[in-house]
C-alpha cells in the first residue's frame, strides 16, 4: 500500500481509476475484434462512409470511415430502415463532429461513439430505446447531451471521462443510471433527476467538480459507493425517505457539505445538527466536512463510527468520544490536519486501516486498555506523533500501522517505500536486557549487604570472641598445611 496524495485514494480510488481506464481501453481496443467476428455472421454491405448489416427489422450502420468530419444518418438504405448503431460503429473517429440519427434507430451499441474526441453535438433520436456501455466514453468535446424520451437506464459508463460536458437533460422515464455513468464530468447545469429514479451506480457522479446540486426525488432507493465521490462544490444533501443503505463512502471527499438531512419517513437514517446517523444512532455515518465547528462531541450511544465519516474535515480540532464507542472505521478521521489530540476512552476495540492516517498535526494519543487491533496504516504518516504507548491487550498491529514515506527508497513503480517511525513502544512489553541488568544490580546488593553485615559484626565483637576467631582461623590453616604435607609423602613413596 502506497502513500496516500491528496485525497484517499484509501488506494481503492486509485484501483478504481485505474481500472475503470482498463477497461474502457480494452473495450474499445476490441471494437476491431468484434467487427471481424461480426463479418462472419452478419451479411454486411457499403455504401458510401457506411458499411452496413443486415439484422432483424432492418439494417444496422456497422461502421464508419474514421476520418468523416460530420454525420446525418439516412432514415433508410436500399429500402430498409436503419435501426441499430452496432458497437464500436464510430469508435475512435477522432474527426467526427456532429452526428444527427434517423427516425428510426432503436438501439446504440457498447462503445459506439467512444474516443471521438472532437464531438461537439449529437442528436438522439426519440425512437432510441436502449444504448450500450461506453456508448459516449472519452467524448471529451461534447458540451451537453439530451437522451431520448423512452430510454429508462443509463448504462455503464455512458459519459465516462467527457470533461467537456456541461449540460444534461435527463428522459422523464429513467429508472437506473448505471456505475461511472458521468465519471469525470463537469455537469455545470444537468436538470433535476426525474421523480421515478430507483437506482444510482457506483462512482455515478464522482469528480464531477462543478455539481452544486445533488437533490434527489423520493423514489430513489439504491445509491452506489462512491456516488458522489470528490464532488467538492455541494453543500447539503437529503437522504430520501425510501433509502435503507446508502453506498459506502457515497460522499468521500465533499468537502463543502455543511449540513445532511433526511426526508421524513426515512426508516434507517436520522439527522442531529447535520450530522447523519444510522442503525437508531448507534453509527455515525456521515460528519459535513464543511462544517466550520473546531470541536466536536459524540453523541452517547454511538458504538461505531464509520469509514471515512470524517475523512479530510479541515476545521475539526479536537474530537470527544463517547463511553459507548467500540470501533472506528477505515479512513474516519483521515486527513484531518488540525487533530492535535486523541483521548479514546476504555471500551474502543478496534481501529480499522487507516483510521487517523494523515493526521500530520497529531503530537498525542492515548489508547485504552480495551483495545484488541490496529489496521493498516492506522497512524501513517502522523509526523508529528513521536511517541505511542501501545496498550498490552493489543494482539494485532497492521502493516504500517505507524509508518511514513521518507522519500528515500522506492519500489519497482517508483513509488516510495514506507519506513517505521521510532520510539513507539508496547506497554508491558518483555525488556530482556532490562531483566538482566536488574538481576545483576541484585546480586552486587547482596553481595554488598555481606560484606556490610561482616565489618558491622567485627566491630561489635570483644576481645575474647575476635581472639578465638583469630585462632579458629589459625587452627585451619595448620590443619590445611599438614593435609598438604601428607599428600606430598604418600607421593613419595609411590
């Protein structure tokens, strides 16, 4: 595990990034793949910029020449009607501009428009039903888009990484919108999601930078993780009466949220001065990170405090933890930069990975003898937090759990290898040369102790009883010497 920039990329950011821009690489990688299958299986023709395939219902356009500048597709070719774009049909024309779809095109294929750099505008038919993954991934020109009136899921990544867009309006009989939907876009203005949404994917809207408003209509029952990931421009979010589980770190990285609020009715979350709250109190969900209060007081009741729940609160400075609390989540108090000091009272459990990572202003923490485990990277990169008494019922240390990144030494990614901080020691610890020092002082005391008794009872003694010691000592040093004589005879006559 590396070291975390800016925000968490708990890593699971970074992975996720990452793999999102696998896979959209492989996807369209494919494109040419598949049409080589498709070319044994569908009867295909050309016509111009366009090759076509027969399919049921009509033709499909199969593909484009990648360097066509502008696209108005006929309704009709060779008398039959156009109703499908198949997958990966304009992939990669990094040329195209605008495209207008005939009347009667039902289908968008996976991929179809994805990497067409320099699309500026395309126009949807109403005819269109449904439309593939990635369908307008990389678009990283087009402005605003409108979807047709009949659509009723956004699938897969349908926007993934178009930076450019602005604007969007969304089809008054959408249900779903699928995972990474609109990653990365910067969505300035997007009409109100329509009453009648069920669902929100994973990552939906993360780093969308300009959204201001995450309103949502009651219906909505799912939301992802990470929904609204890095989205540092809203201020107040509403959880919908019909939410049972909102997403895992659906709001990580929301810095500007001032305040939570729950619809009435809602059965699972509750509000207290902004804060949100779940399980009838007993977790604290969600901390406004844009809140300006420097001080903080758990509520009595709170058992867990959940990942990420203060992750980067900027103006928090001192937390007040209640006798009721056992376990705090991965990346709860990550980042809060102006945490000086951390009392956690008897009864806390567990600290999970990365649980006050980053907390660079921390100098003290005091742990209680009721805790069982650290994560990983618990107290990473605390740099001014010198030393730490680790209490003896502690059985589980994670990896890191008090490292930092020195900048010295680095993997074979050229990222920098964490080292341990010093002086951190366990409480009850088994001091092996402590032992042996302490076993010897002893017996030089003894030894010492004698030797006083010794000259203390020679000064007390008269001079009859120093006399008959005096001649004791005489009489067995005779007697050694006439033993030695004796030996040395016998030796002499052998």
């Amino acid at each position: 595990m590396k070291k975390l920039k800016k925000f968490l990329a708990i890593c699971m950011t970074g992975l996720m990034l990452i793999s999102s821009n696998l896979l959209i690489t492989v996807s369209g990688s494919n494109m040419e793949n598949n049409v080589s299958e498709s070319d044994t299986e569908l009867e295909t023709y050309t016509e111009g910029i366009f090759t076509y395939a027969y399919v049921d219902g009509g033709v499909a356009l199969y593909a484009c020449d990648t360097g066509t500048l502008s696209v108005n597709l006929p309704d009709e070719t060779n008398g039959r009607r156009i109703v499908a774009i198949s997958d990966g049909a304009f992939y990669d024309c990094t040329k195209l501009e605008y495209v207008q779809m005939g009347k009667y095109v039902k289908t968008i294929g996976e991929s179809a428009f994805q990497n067409c750099t320099s699309l500026k505008a395309i126009e949807i038919s109403d005819s269109v039903e449904s439309i593939g993954r990635y369908a307008f991934a990389s678009c990283t020109s087009l402005t605003e888009l409108k979807l047709p009136k009949n659509l009723t899921e956004i699938p897969e990544g349908l926007c993934y990484s178009c930076y450019g867009l602005q604007s969007m309006e969304f089809p008054d009989n959408l249900k779903i919108i699928g995972s990474s939907a609109f990653y990365n876009c910067n969505l300035f203005d997007y009409a109100e999601l329509p009453e009648g949404l069920e669902s929100i994917g994973d990552y939906a809207f993360a780093f969308c930078y300009a959204i201001t408003n995450a309103e949502m209509p009651s219906s909505v029952i799912s939301i992802g993780s990470a929904a609204y990931y890095d989205c540092v421009n809203i201020t107040k979010f509403t959880v919908p009466k019909q939410i049972e589980n909102l997403g895992t770190l659906t709001f990580l990285g929301c810095l500007s949220i001032t305040e939570y609020d729950v619809e009435n009715g809602n059965p699972t979350y509750t509000v207290k001065d902004g804060v949100l709250y779940k399980d009838n109190g007993e977790t604290l969900y969600a901390y406004p990170c844009g809140k300006s209060d420097t001080e903080f007081t758990v509520p009595e009741g709170v058992v867990t405090i959940y990942d990420a729940a203060f992750f980067h609160a900027p103006s928090l400075q001192k937390v007040n933890f209640p006798s009721t609390l056992k376990y705090i989540g991965a990346g709860a108090f990550e980042y809060c930069t102006e945490l000086t000091q951390i009392d956690l009272p008897e009864g806390v459990e567990i600290l999970y990975e990365n649980a006050f990572a980053d907390c660079t202003g921390l100098t003290q923490v005091n742990l209680p003898e009721s805790l069982k485990g650290m994560g990983n990277y618990v107290f990473y990169a605390c740099d001014s937090l010198k030393e730490l008494t680790i209490p003896k019922n502690c059985k589980t240390i994670g990896d890191y759990a008090f490292g930092y990144t020195d900048g010295t030494e680095k993997d074979e990614n050229g990222n920098y290898i964490p080292v341990k901080i010093a002086d951190f020691k366990k409480h009850g610890a088994v001091n092996i040369t402590g032992i042996l020092l302490i076993i010897l002082g002893i017996i030089i005391l003894i030894a010492i102790i004698i030797i006083l008794i010794k000259l203390i009872r020679k000064t007390q003694m008269t001079s009859e009883e120093q006399e008959e010691i005096k001649q004791a000592e005489i009489k067995a040093e005779d007697e050694k010497y006439v033993k030695i004589l004796e030996d040395l005879e016998k030796n002499e006559d052998k």
